[in-house]
C-alpha cells in the first residue's frame, strides 16, 4: 500500500474544505494497491473506482479526497466538477434517462445534500450549488427532471 504526502498533492478548497487530487496514474495505482494519505486510509476504493471510470474521460472532472468533521480519520472520494465561470463544485454522478427523447447517460447533480458534508457551511455551499448553470438533455435540448450541471457524452 502507498502512502502519498500531502505536500506533493494539487490542492483546491471548495466551499471552504481541502480537497486533495492524485494524479492519473497515483489513482490507478491507489484502486489497485489501495492506499493513505500521510498515514490515514483512502476510504472506498470501490466508490472511487466506479467514479474514477467517468472522471478520467472528462477534462473538467476531478476526483478530490477530503476528511471532513465526520470522515473517522480517513479520506472520502468526492468529484468536482469544474465550472470554466463558477470554479470547481461538488457533484454527484448519477445515471439519467430524458423523460423527452429517451436519453440515457450520467449527469452531475450538486443538489446532493450529502456531498456537502465537511465543508464549513453546508447551506452555503448547497444555496451556491444552486447559482450554477443547468445543463440540459444533449440530445432534444430538454431541461432533466433534475438539476444537472454537467453531462457525458
């Protein structure tokens, strides 16, 4: 198993809380091996991989790890979408269908209240959740029963 420092990883604060980013072949190599990070365990190797398949075919999705006041000393995937006008968020994946044409793809949600766990505010985080710009259904151009701001392809 690898221990990784924090000093040698990309750091982003997002509503408030650290969010540390591996590096592609760090990731692979932590879903293989597992891995901690300056000696506390990576949580859910699992998780992460299922999320790691989609974030690393797509330039504007990380996948971050923070410990957040509930994290029992370990560290928690969590993906962040990157906003080119609002900076990064978090965002949950999650598989939708278009109620119009039938669609079927993943889209990033931030209206998880849960994803919001161990920032400083989690109202404010989510209310600034909600100013992002939704995206809608790539192929009619319908808005989703959800909010999404991001979408595969």
């Amino acid at each position: 198993m690898v221990d990784y420092q924090l000093t040698n990883l990309r750091r982003l604060v997002v509503d408030g809380e650290d969010f540390f980013i591996l590096d592609p072949i760090a990731v692979e190599r932590v879903l293989l091996e597992g891995a901690s990070i300056d000696g506390a365990l990576l949580f859910s190797e699992s998780l992460a991989g299922v999320a790691w398949e989609i974030v690393k075919k797509y330039p504007d999705l990380d996948l971050g790890f923070h410990r957040g006041l509930f994290s029992r000393n370990k560290w928690w995937a969590c993906v962040l979408f990157n906003s080119e006008e609002k900076g990064h968020h978090r965002v949950n994946l999650q598989n939708e269908v278009c109620s119009n044409c039938g669609w079927q793809g993943v889209i990033g949600n931030p209206l998880q209240f849960e994803i919001y766990a161990g920032s400083e505010d989690r109202e404010k985080a989510f209310e600034r959740a909600k100013q992002l710009n939704p995206v809608n259904c790539p192929n009619c151009s319908e808005p989703f029963q959800v909010f999404a701001v991001w979408v595969g392809e």
